[in-house]
C-alpha cells in the first residue's frame, strides 16, 4: 500500500488538532507536516537535468533549492517559489528541533505555527503549479 503526501497531510492536522495531545503528538505533527511538504516540493520542483548535489548537502536541502533555483529563472510563480523556499527552510528548522531536540519542549503554539506555515506552503505550492499549467495552455 502506498501512501502520498496529503496521506500525511492528513496525520499531521489529526496530531495538531487532538486538543488533549502529548509533547510526543505535538513533535509528530510538526515532523509530518514537514515531511508532507518536503515530497510536494519534490513534485511542484522537479529537478533538472543539470541537478547536482553539493558537497554535503542533504537530499532536503537539494529539493528546497530546487525552489530557490526556480525563483531565479522566468518561470510562472517565481515570487511565490521564493518565498515558499523560506517558509520552507523555516518548517524544517521546525522539523528539526521536534525530531532531534528532545530536550526542547515543543509547545502548542510551536504546533500552530508549524502548521500554518504547512497550509502556506501547500497553498503556495498550488499557485504556482496553476500558473505553470495556466502558461503551458496559453
């Protein structure tokens, strides 16, 4: 069985939204929500046939510049891909210090912020998809 973004889309807003959840819940949440977020970037910014890996950069990090790159070049939505590249990079400083900080509490507010920045990307995300396809039809 396989499963897709939204499928973890869907798991992080149960975790966020269970008002009687624990710090492991709230951890989780954020860490889905990321990762639902990491795997539509993958599909809004595809990699290019010039795509290399820099000296230790991670497969994250090569997807979230995928953006950056985009915004640089003529493409439809390239402000918004700039701006979706830092709301992304802030999510996964977020993803970070829920799956490795255990020492850090990660509060309810932390989730909140967390998923909100989750929403503007998959909105984000489908705007600039919208226009891709709107000038591929013009």
């Amino acid at each position: 069985m396989s499963c897709s973004h939204t499928d973890l889309l869907e798991l992080a807003k149960r975790l966020a939204e269970n008002e009687e959840r624990s710090e492991v819940q709230n951890r989780c949440a954020i860490s889905r929500g990321y990762y639902a977020c990491l795997h539509l970037f993958e599909l809004t910014f595809q990699p290019g046939p010039d795509e290399m890996r820099m000296d230790g950069e991670s497969s994250h990090a090569v997807i979230i510049r995928r953006a950056r790159d985009y915004a640089r070049g003529p493409n439809p939505g390239r402000l918004v891909a700039a701006e979706l590249a830092k709301t992304m990079a802030r999510l996964k400083s977020d993803r970070n210090d829920a799956d490795y900080k255990l020492h850090k509490n990660i509060s309810r507010v932390s989730v909140s912020e967390a998923m909100a920045r989750v929403e503007s990307i998959m909105d984000g995300c489908a705007v600039v998809e919208n226009r891709r396809n709107a000038q591929e039809i013009a």
